[in-house]
C-alpha cells in the first residue's frame, strides 16, 4: 500500500527553500509530484532556474511549473539583501536539466495533479500564496481534494519585511487572504517558529561533512542572511516541512487567522486570534511553539539522508 504523502511544493529557492525541498524529496514519507514556483525571495524566472538546479543537483525528477511573476495586488519587491542575487548564491551548481520544466502554468499542473490523484494532496506552501490563491479562485473543484495546504508564514509576534509582516504573506496578503477565508484545512508554521529553528555554527560542521548535499548547504550558508552564521541560521521554510515529517516538535492549537489587507501601516500582518477576541471559528492550526532541540536533532538526521 501507498502511505506516502502526496506532496505539491510552492516555493521560491531561496537558500532556505532549497534545504526544505531537499528534505522533502529524500523523506521515505513523502512523494513530491510537483514543485511549483512563485515571485518571492527573487524573480519566478530566477526562482524556477533554482528549483531546476537543485532537482539536477540531487538527481531527482520531479516535474516544475512556472507560477506567478508578481503578487496579484502589491508591488513585487524581492529579498536579494537575505538570498544573493540569484536568489541561491554561495555554491556553484552547473547547468540544470530542463526536461524537468512543464509548459503548464503552475496554476493549471497544480489543478491537474491535485484532480488526477486518487488520493487528497497536501500542498507545501513556502512562498508567497500568490498560486494557491489564484489557483482556489480559478479551479475551486480542487478544494475537496486538498488534504491540507501547510503554510510558512505569517507571525504570531512580528514582522520581518515590515513592522508586522512576515515576508511570505507580506509579499501577497490579498493571496494570503483568499487561502485563509478558502475553508481548507490550513497548517501555519510561522516566523515565531523560524526564528527558533536554528542551526548553530557546530551544527554547521557537522551538515559540512554530510556527502555532497551537506556540502553544498554548509556553502550556501556562507551567504545566507536569515540570521547570523555565529550566532544560528534561521531555517524558516523546513518548519513546514518539519510539521509533515515530525510534528511531535511543535505545540499546536487550532485558532482563527486573518490577514490585515487594508493598513497602510499593518499591511500583511498576520492576525493569529489566540485569545478567541474576535468569536470567529478557528480556520487553522497553529504551531505556537517549536522543540528546538527536536528540531536540531530532526534537521541533521534528515540531510544526512539526502544523498
Ligand atoms: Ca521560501
């Protein structure tokens, strides 16, 4: 029998992304059928060029579609400043096999995969929403073939591309909204959690010496700037990734989310309603707390499988 997870990864590689797909498609519990991606750390050009490159680096072949190249409302400012300009600077990949890229839009292989699939699909969202709003709007008869949409995103606290917006629902919180009033059901791991889920620099030698992925992530780290390389790396997206394969880690309650679409000061702040202030019914799980020892431990053991 098949138990493993069917998967759709929405991303936009991103030295983050990269480490979180990469665990994604080594995991003996999930089955990646697509990756799809999206504007967000860099353009969806640059994003989709990476997304190759690191299905080339690892030998896998997992189809990819070419999703949105700008948020559907705001303007589309990128995170060069956190990624390097192509969006996976610090280690050389060669060139990537293109027989991977889908003509398809990420919006309709979405759609075709979700509905071909005997079983319901779970969507790893680790960008912008932009794809996931456009493809619920366009497609609603996917709704009931959707497991869950698990989500890095958002923020419980603060921001972290503004005051109060974390960076993935900053950058398309119209998209956010629309996933978040959708009815299904929602997984956040947000920027409270990624700020926790750090690798130190001794955990750093160790992933260094892991084979071949474990040198090209300690290369990459060189130039990561979510977080400092000394005093730990923030691995925002693998919190997502971490729910699917190891959720012991995290303290969960369900609760009522929305999004801040109309502030000019608040734009994209997540609204994660803890305290029950608003009466509404809860639309999500959230994780409120992450083991950070858990995490450590989960992280390493899963790159050492990535070979
Ligand atoms: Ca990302």
């Amino acid at each position: 029998m098949d138990i493993k997870r069917k998967l759709i990864i929405d991303t936009d590689p991103g030295i983050d992304d990269a480490i979180a797909i990469a665990i994604a498609l080594f995991s003996e519990k999930l089955d990646v059928k697509l990756i799809t991606t999206v504007a967000g750390n860099v353009s969806v050009d640059l994003v989709t060029e990476n997304a190759l490159r690191l299905l080339t680096f690892f030998d896998k072949k997992v189809p990819v579609a070419k999703g949105a190249g700008e948020p559907l409302i705001q303007k589309f400012l990128d995170a060069k400043d956190i990624h390097g300009a192509t969006g996976m600077d610090g280690y050389e990949f060669g060139e990537p096999d293109r027989s991977n890229l889908l003509e398809e839009h990420a919006v309709n292989a979405m759609r075709r995969v979700i509905l071909e699939s005997e079983t319901p699909v779970t969507i790893a969202a680790i960008g912008p929403l932009t794809n996931i709003a456009l493809l619920l709007k366009m497609y609603p008869e996917v709704k009931s073939n959707i497991d869950e949409i698990v989500f890095m995103g958002g923020s419980i606290t603060r921001g972290n591309k503004t005051v109060m917006g974390e960076f993935n629902i900053a950058t398309d919180p119209e998209a956010a909204k629309i996933v978040f009033d959708s009815g299904i059901n929602l997984l956040m791991a947000g920027l409270d959690m990624g700020l926790k889920a750090l690798v130190h620099p001794e955990d750093s030698e160790k992933i260094k010496i892991l084979g071949k992925t474990g040198d090209m992530m300690y290369s990459l780290f060189q130039k990561y700037r979510g977080g400092s390389f000394k005093t730990g790396l923030k691995m925002y997206d693998s919190c997502a990734v971490a729910y699917l394969l190891c959720p012991e880690m995290y303290e969960l309650t369900d609760t009522f989310i929305d999004v801040e679409t109309s502030s000019s000061l608040t734009l994209g702040c997540t609204i994660v309603d803890l305290k029950g202030y608003l009466g509404k019914p809860a639309n999500a799980k959230v994780c409120t707390d992450i083991n950070q020892d858990m995490f450590k431990k989960w992280f390493i053991s899963s790159i050492e499988k990535c070979i």
